[in-house]
C-alpha cells in the first residue's frame, strides 16, 4: 500500500508574512498525524523559514527547481545540496512551466533528477501534455517520453526514492481538471513503464495527480488506483484548501 504524498507547489507566491500564517495553520490544524504525508514547495529564499517552522511537524518542505550542475559560476541557480542544507527532503524537477518558459529539456530534467537523488532529496518528476497533443492522440506518446528519458539515467535502486507527478499542462491553473479516469489511464501507463524498469519497485513509487486539483475533486481523483496523492499549486495557497485535499486523501 502506498501512503500517499499531497505536496504544495507555491510557485513564485508568498512573502514572510503571508507564509508563516498558512504554515502555522497548516501545523496547527495537522498535530502529529496527518493522513498522508504533506510537503510544501515553497521560492528558495522561504526554504529558512519552512526549516524554522516546520522542523519537528508532519509537513516537509522542498524546492521548486534545482540547478542540474553541482557548485560554481552559475548565476542565479540554487543547487541540490542547498536545497539539502535546509533541510529540504524533497524538490520539484521538470514542472510544465519551466519547461515551457526556461527550455528545459527532457535530458536537463533527467540530468537534475539525478542531482536531486545524488544529494539525498525526494525528486518530484512533472511530466504531461498539452492541450495539442492531447488532441493529436500524443499523450502516451508524450508522457512515455518524458519519463523514459529519466529512467534512462537512473539506477533500479534510485527506482523507490523518486515521485512521479502527472500534470497535463492544459489543467494547470485553469480550472480545467483531468477526470479521474482520464488521469489513471495515464498513472497505469506511466506504472507500466516504471515496471519494465523494476516491477517491485515500480509497485512502490508514489504518482501524483496534479491540474486543477481541489477539495471538490480531490476524493474522487485520489480514490484511482494507481493516483497516489497530488501536486497542489493554487489550493495549496489557502489552508482551508490545502487541508481539505489532504483530508479527502484519507478519505478512500
Ligand atoms: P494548479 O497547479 O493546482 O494551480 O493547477 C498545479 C501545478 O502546477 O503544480
């Protein structure tokens, strides 16, 4: 059985203020037992903050991005053991929109997954479709080779430390979500990969759902077989939200 991961995907929100509200907010109402495991994404510059407020709780934290390199003249790029030195336990890699707005390529986002498990962080793998290649019938297609291109450097044991989210680019932030059955086609098609890599392992590793996700939609989503929890971005700004999804994840 796999405990599912409902993670936040703060994206460029926030500000001190703001943050150590809803972070309070969210320990408080969570005490020592949440249903799942939760994890806020946050902007690096708030990663000192989560390490302050949220060290000892049931929620982790993590970073967005990450810089595929390991140290030296790269301006302006947060590197995988900075993230660690925080504390982080995981990081975004490969979400659409850096993908779309910084030119990543499917062989950059493999080059920062293994950044990402080398420094000892949970790597949040985002792959998905747009709304053309859906409609092209591409999908599998699509996905099948963003996941492929990671695999391809990984190693079978790095297999059970990685997350998988699935984020079809035409849900993200528009209000528009994948039905469930929509979504666990694509989770057992990205299972079944994974599998042919290890089945043991594959069996383990946690697919996320995220798109629109929100606490209308988040039981049914979550209740999938193969949709192991879900990447959070505008929910996951509001506590009310961001609880409610992690609620419904309990709720199967
Ligand atoms: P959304 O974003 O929940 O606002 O659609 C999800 C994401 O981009 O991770």
């Amino acid at each position: 059985m796999r405990r599912k991961l409902v993670a936040g995907n703060w994206k460029m929100n926030g500000n001190l203020a703001a943050n150590s509200a809803l972070l309070n907010e969210l320990v408080a109402a969570l005490g020592h037992a949440a249903p799942c495991d939760v994890a806020v994404c946050v902007p690096a510059p708030y990663l000192a903050q989560c390490q302050h407020q949220l060290a000892d709780t049931v929620v982790s934290w993590g970073g967005q991005d990450l810089s595929a390199h390991e140290a030296g003249a790269y301006t302006g790029e947060v590197s995988a053991t900075m993230l660690a030195d925080f504390g982080s336990h995981y990081a975004v890699v490969g979400h659409s929109e850096r993908r779309a707005m910084h030119g990543e390529s499917n062989a950059l986002v493999a080059q920062k997954t293994l950044r990402a498990l080398r420094s000892g962080l949970i790597p949040i793998i985002c792959v998905g479709e747009t709304l053309a290649e859906r409609e092209a019938g591409q999908t599998t297609e699509v996905v099948g080779e963003q996941l492929k291109a990671v695999l391809a450097v990984l190693e079978a044991a790095d297999l059970t430390r990685l997350v998988v989210a699935y984020e079809p680019v035409w849900a993200i932030g528009t209000g528009k979500t994948a039905t469930p059955a929509m979504a666990q086609e694509v989770h057992a098609t990205l299972r079944a990969l994974l599998a042919g890599q290890d089945a043991v392992a594959a069996a383990g590793t946690r697919i996320l759902y995220g798109g629109s996700m929100k606490p209308d939609n988040a039981r049914e989503l979550m209740a999938m077989p193969d949709i192991d929890g879900g990447l959070i971005g505008g929910a996951a700004l509001k506590s009310a939200d961001f609880l409610a999804i992690i609620a419904a994840s309990g709720a199967q």
